[in-house]
C-alpha cells in the first residue's frame, strides 16, 4: 500500500491533504468548463429558434429594429431594450408601424 493510501505520519497528512485539495481543484475547474461548453451547446441547439414551436425564426429589421418572428406559429420576439425603443415617447406610433407589417 502506498504512502498516499495509508498516511502513517503527519507530514503524510500534510501532502494528502495538499493532494485532495489539487484534486477538489481541478474538479471545479473540469465543472466550470463542462457549465461553459453546455451553455455554448444549447445555444447551439437553440439559437434562432421560436421558443413557444421551435422553428426557424426569421429577422425583419425596421428602422432600425431588428424583430425576430416565427415562420410557423407567427410568434413575434424582440431583443433586450427593443420594446423599450419601440415605445419610448421619440418613437411615438412605432409600436403600431411595426405590427401593422405582421397584418
Ligand atoms: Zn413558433
């Protein structure tokens, strides 16, 4: 049996503990990478993607705005602040513009 398996003096002690604590190291580090490359696989797999259907979503940009839209179920999607601009007082009717295409 190897000293690593059996520590039989304190200094033992010291480099199995030190060796654990390597280990328990690169185990986070091996689970933070896995986290990585599964958001970047699922972004993979759902990127432009309807999320109510799972169709292909396609881009219409208008003044500016880029509006995603689902070919099949005619779900409508908008990226983070693009509501927020459609509706802000400047853009006045905007909003209307825009879902005035989709009738
Ligand atoms: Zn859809």
């Amino acid at each position: 049996m190897s000293n690593f398996e059996k520590p039989s003096k304190p200094e033992d002690e010291y480099f199995v503990r030190q060796e654990l604590e390597r280990r328990k190291k690169w185990a986070q580090e091996q689970s933070a990478k896995m986290a990585v490359a599964e958001k970047d696989r699922l972004k993979q797999l759902h990127f432009m993607k309807c999320p109510k259907c799972g169709m292909d979503l396609s881009t219409i940009e208008f003044h500016g705005i880029k509006i995603d839209r689902c070919s099949s179920c005619s779900g409508t999607w908008f990226d983070a602040g693009e509501i927020e601009q459609l509706l802000s007082p400047q853009n006045s009717g905007m909003f209307g513009k825009v879902m005035s295409l989709f009738r």
